[in-house]
C-alpha cells in the first residue's frame, strides 16, 4: 500500500472514529429524554396520590404506550448507525494492520450497554401495555370509592350542569371533564420529547459545528505566517500546522454530517451554520493546505506559488464557512 493511500485510509479512520463517538453520544440522548418522559406519565396515573379513574388511565397508558414505541424506534435506528460506524472502523483498521492492543473497534465492541438500552425500551412498552390490560379490564372491578369518588365527583358536577339548550349535556361534561385532566398532560409530555429530541439531535451537533468553525478561524489566523511561507519556518511548527488544519478538516465533516438533513434547512436558513456543500469545500481546503504548508505541492512549483495557492484556499475557506474578519 502506497503511502499515501496509507495516509487517505487513516484519515477516514479519524472520521469514522468521530463518527461512532458521536452516533453513540445520540444514542444515550436519546434514552436520556425517553426515560425522563416516562415517570411524567407514571405519576400521572396517580392524582394526589390515587389510583386514577379507568378512562384516564386508559388515554394515559395509550400514549405512554405510544411514546415508549417511538422511543424504541429511534433507539433502534441510532443504534444501527452506532454499529455501522463500528464495523467501518473494525474495517479500517484491520485494513491498516493496527496492533490488538491499539484498536480502538476491540474498545468499542467490548462491554456493550446496548442490550440494556433495548430491553429498558421494550420492558417500558410491556409494562405500558400491562397497564392499559389493567386498566380496562381489571380497574372497574377495584373496590375504592374514596379515590374513586375523588375522580368522579368533577365529572359528576359537569356532567349535571345544564348546558346552553337546557339539556344535561352529560357527555359533553364527561369529555370537558377528560380534555381538561388529559390535555395538559398530552401537551406538556410532548413539548418536554420535542424539545428535547431537537435539542440533542440538531441544536447541539449545530452548536459543535460552530465551535469547529471557530478554531478553525483561531488557526487560520494563528499559522497564517505557516501557510503563507511554506517551507520557510521550523520544521517542528509545519508539523503542527499540518496536523491542525487536517484534524480541523475531519472535524468539519463530522460535525456536518453529525446534523440531520431534516435539520440543516432551517439552520442554513437562519445563518446558524453554512450549506452543507461550503462545509465540504471548506473541509477540502482545509487538507490541502495540510499537504502545502511544507512547500511540496506538485513537481515544477516554486514556492510563491504554492503561498499564492494556499493563501487562495484560506480565503477560500473564510469565504465558505462565513468567517468574520476583525482584520
């Protein structure tokens, strides 16, 4: 293997590493905002400390039902990206003959959480359906009144009150009476997935991705005299500037790619970050200015013009990512 095939294949090893850290970040996010949803509805199921009514109960089980199938849904899809991104580094890395002791897929498919994380989802949803079974077929034969009268005596006083024609208008009591105990629950569990599921989905990998552009905006200003001389400075301080600009490079693409695309439209929209194809040009330029900052581009350059080239690329990338200049 030459050596620059070598180098191309430990550069995306670098982004497949950073892509199973991040699939795997998701993933305990994700179970993160299921798991606190769940005792919300939990508690539900017992005003001020009651065992409540059938048909709340029942409306209550059925959309914890539904939440904890959706969460074993999403679980499961983060989790098929977490091993693929583990088995592409499993690949590479046999590919680049690296030791045993120095792998990092033996690190990321040792001890696994993962059937854990799958039988919490699953568990959730039998106990849901459980609960559900009890509450249409078991609850009415349970001897309560007191908690029962608790929850039926607002149902009773609706239902009873004349409504605008003179007539009881009992089922209309009885579903005000169910919208108004129900209703808050529905909307407050739903926002708090929502919003959370936005959160750790888009908003933070966009939030990284800012950060990313901004050390790469540090080191264009800081390795500026680098690139801007190749082949005149330290041996020592290329080296560095090498390795920053191509460590830069990667990340931009993790982090672009760690956003999903139902997302980036309204990020790109706002200003929040740039188009997905600037990030990539961005990250190209990015390499090449890895691989011309020691003053080797192609045979017969001199060395102003791979300056003139690099300098090119750096406002290139400014250009791409919307780099501020304070200049």
């Amino acid at each position: 293997m030459s050596n620059g095939r070598r180098e191309d294949m430990r550069q995306q090893l670098a982004n497949a590493v950073a892509m199973a850290v991040k699939a795997d970040q998701i993933v305990w996010a994700v179970f993160a905002v299921f798991a606190a949803a769940t005792p919300v509805l939990i508690v539900a199921l017992f005003p001020s400390g009651n065992l409540a009514s059938r048909w709340v109960g029942v409306a209550v089980c059925v959309l914890g039902l539904a939440v904890s199938v959706v969460w074993r849904v999403v679980l499961g899809r983060g989790l098929l990206y977490l091993d693929e991104a583990e088995k592409r580094v499993q690949s590479l890395e046999e590919r680049l003959e690296v030791p045993a002791n120095l792998s990092v897929a033996f690190k990321l498919g040792g001890q696994s959480a993962r059937p854990v994380l799958k039988g919490c989802a699953v568990g959730v949803i039998l106990l849901w359906l459980l609960s559900l079974i009890l509450f249409l077929f078991v609850r009415p034969r349970i001897v309560d009144t007191v908690p029962l009268a608790a929850v039926v005596a607002p149902v009773v006083a609706v239902a009873a009150q004349p409504q605008g024609n003179g007539t009881s208008g009992a089922g209309s009591g009885f579903l005000g009476t169910m919208a108004s105990v129900f209703a808050p629950l529905v909307v407050g569990v739903f926002l708090f997935v929502t919003t959370q599921a936005i959160a750790k989905t888009v908003i933070d990998p966009a939030l990284e991705l800012r950060r990313v552009m901004g050390r790469v905006a540090h080191a264009l200003v800081f390795y500026a005299n680098v690139h801007a001389n190749p082949g005149d400075v330290s041996q020592d301080r290329m080296d560095k500037a090498q390795e920053t600009y191509r460590d830069l490079s990667a990340e931009l693409r993790v982090g672009a790619m760690s956003i999903p695309s139902w997302g980036m439209g309204p990020l790109v929209a706002t200003g929040i970050v740039p188009r997905l194809g600037s990030v990539k040009l961005a990250a190209e330029d990015l390499m090449g200015l890895s691989n011309g900052v020691h003053g080797i581009e192609q045979p017969g350059w001199s060395r102003p013009q791979i300056a003139d080239l690099n300098m090119k690329r750096a406002d290139r990338i400014r250009a791409a990512l919307r780099l501020y200049d304070f200049g």
